[in-house]
C-alpha cells in the first residue's frame, strides 16, 4: 500500500514486451494508488477529528 509500490509496477510495465503482463501491471499500479489514497484520506479525516 504504498506509492513506491505503484512507481515499481508502473515503471514494470512501461519496460514490459507483453501487454496482456503490462495491463496485469498497470492495474496493480492503480490499485497501489488507490489504496495509498484511502489510507491518506483516513489519516486527514482522523486528523480534522482530533483538532
């Protein structure tokens, strides 16, 4: 869950030959930023609460 994670397997796909392995890549990288945003939205929304 992490946008180095995302980096990896975007920069994965780009230098795939396959693009059946490339789109596998390329939505693994979507579902890395995805998650790497719920988690930062939980963590601003926790921190609104507190304040």
């Amino acid at each position: 869950m992490s946008l180095s994670s995302a980096k990896n397997y975007a920069l994965r796909a780009a230098k795939s030959q396959d693009q059946k392995e490339a789109a596998e890549l390329l939505s693994k990288a979507i579902l890395e930023l995805a998650m790497s945003i719920e988690a930062t939205d939980a963590k601003l929304k926790k921190m609104s609460k507190s304040s």
